[in-house]
C-alpha cells in the first residue's frame, strides 16, 4: 500500500465513473480515511455500488455543505461536459483549493478562465492502467499552484502507479499519443499476436491465452529487470534463432518502428486539433 503523504483531506472529486472510481479506490488504499472525501456523481445507480458506504456521494454540486473548503477538487468528468460542471465549484478558489483536472486534452487556461484568475491548476493525463494501480500519470500545473499543492497532487495520482512532471504543456498531446493511448496500442498488440497464433494453426483460444500473457509477463519482467527493454531483447534473441527470424521482419524496413512513429504522430496530431 502507498503512503498516504499525511494527506487528511478534504479531497472533492467531482465525476465517479472509470477514471473516477479508480482514482477513488486508490486513495482509501493509500490510506485517506472516507469522511475526508466527498464525491458529486449524478449516476447514482448500480455502477457505485463499488463506493464504500462511509463516503459521500451526491447527486449535484448544489448538495456541498457551505462550510466544507476542500483543499483539492478533482474533476474527473468527460471533457464535453467540463463547461458546464466547471463554474459551479470556482467558490472553491476563495478558499484556497487546487483543482486537479484529469480530462484528456483539456487545457489549463480553460480552468483558468472558468475558475477565475489566481486558481492553482493541475491538469494530469493518466491511463487505464491505474484501474489496477499500474497507472502511468504526467502531471502540468500552472504559476499558482504551489510546491505542496503540486506534491499533493502528484501524491494523490500516485495512488494509482507511476508519475511524471511536465514544465511545458504543449507536450500533453505527446504524452496522450504515448501513454494515454498507448494501452490501446498493447491491446491490439495482444490481437495481433493471437491472430499470428490462429493463422500458424493455434486454436484460437490458446493462442489469445499465450498472446494475454506473453504481453502481460514480458510487461512485468521489463519493469522489474534491471536491463532496457533493449537488452531484454538481445537476451532472448539467440543468433539464427526462432525469434531472430521474427526480429528480421519486425525490425527490418517497413517494420514495426516506424508503424508505431506513425501511429504515435497521428494521435499526437488528433490532440492538437481536438484542444485547438
Ligand atoms: N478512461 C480513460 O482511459 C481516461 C484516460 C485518461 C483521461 N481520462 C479522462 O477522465 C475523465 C473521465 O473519464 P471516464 O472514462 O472516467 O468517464 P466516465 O466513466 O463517463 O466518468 C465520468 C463520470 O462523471 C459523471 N458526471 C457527468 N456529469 C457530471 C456532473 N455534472 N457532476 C459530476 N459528475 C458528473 C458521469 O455520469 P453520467 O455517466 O451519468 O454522465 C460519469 O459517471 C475524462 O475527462 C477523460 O478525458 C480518462
């Protein structure tokens, strides 16, 4: 279990859907107690029941106690909607909370307008990983927000894996293209590597078996060696081999790095039409 860096709260997350309910479990791992927490999520249906009875969730922003002065407020709803969700919480500002934004491709200066100047912002772009705490989170904050808030925040994703800082937002959009999206690109690697199976006459079964955990074993194994992923590669290629042979149509001209450059590039391009 993490640490919960001394943090008591109060903590206000405001959407409790994938993202939402992730970051939620991890924080009562890390040890936030649930009375520290409120949570505003109109969904209050079915897909909750994963909330612990001790916290708190209502339906609408209109429900907050006049006297609860959060130090953070996370927003974890769908970015379409921020518009409209954002405003209702720039009270909070007065009181001195940073605001914690988890919404792909949303940027700072939206909060700052929406929040009013002189809110300390932080805009985060996890990954779907962080469902089972193996997240990877990079983290932006704007001038205001300060050296403990910045801590708290990076504090907070790191209840759910990995953090990194950007000083320059413009990079966001590499980041989404890399690790925002890049479990997608594992998935179809999984696809793929099945369908490879099925075509040298696996049964399709076993063959996604071996895929699912050749990827999620190699996965592991990468992030616990002591080489890079380089050397892990040279280690299990023996010259003449079975796996050089695949390794000269994978690593050879047309192979995969520059599919994966491509694919990366078009998705960093996407971003930036999106937040234009
Ligand atoms: N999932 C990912 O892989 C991922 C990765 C990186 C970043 N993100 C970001 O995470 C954010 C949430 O994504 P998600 O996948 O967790 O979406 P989600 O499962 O749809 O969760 C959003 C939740 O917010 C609720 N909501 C809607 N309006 C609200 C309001 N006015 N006040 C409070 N809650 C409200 C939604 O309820 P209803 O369903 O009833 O509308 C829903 O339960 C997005 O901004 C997304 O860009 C997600």
């Amino acid at each position: 279990m993490a640490d919960s860096g001394g943090f008591s709260g109060p903590l206000l997350l405001v959407g409790c859907g994938k993202m939402g309910g992730a970051l939620l479990g991890g924080w009562l791992d890390q040890g936030i107690a649930a009375d520290a927490m409120l949570v505003v999520e109109p969904a209050l249906d079915t897909r909750h029941g994963n909330v612990p009875a001790e916290v708190t969730v209502l339906a609408n922003a209109g429900g907050i106690p006049a006297n609860f002065t959060p130090a953070v407020v996370v927003f974890a709803v769908k970015p379409q909607v921020m518009a409209e969700v954002v405003p209702n919480y720039a009270r909070f500002v007065a009181d001195g909370a940073v605001f914690l934004s988890i919404a792909a491709g949303t940027p700072i200066s939206f909060f700052e307008r929406n929040l009013g100047a002189g809110a300390a912002v932080v805009r985060v772009m996890p990954n779907t990983p962080a469902a089972v705490r193996r997240g990877m989170s990079v983290l932006c904050a704007n001038d205001h927000a300060s050296a403990a808030q910045r801590d708290l925040c990076g504090g907070l994703m790191a209840a759910v894996g990995d953090t990194a800082w950007l000083s320059d937002e413009t990079l966001m959009d590499a980041v989404t293209a890399v690790s925002g999206s890049g479990p997608a690109y594992v998935f179809h690697l999984i696809e793929c590597l099945a369908q490879a199976g099925v075509e040298v006459g696996l049964e399709p079964g076993l063959a996604a078996r071996l895929a699912l955990q050749t990827v999620a074993g190699s996965g592991e194994l990468a992030r616990h060696s002591d080489d890079d992923a380089v050397q892990l590669r040279i280690n299990v290629t023996s010259p003449g081999g079975t796996t050089q042979a695949a390794l000269e149509i994978l690593m050879g001209e047309g192979g995969l790095q520059p599919l994966m450059t491509a694919a990366v590039r078009a998705a960093e391009k996407r971003g930036r039409e999106l937040g234009a």
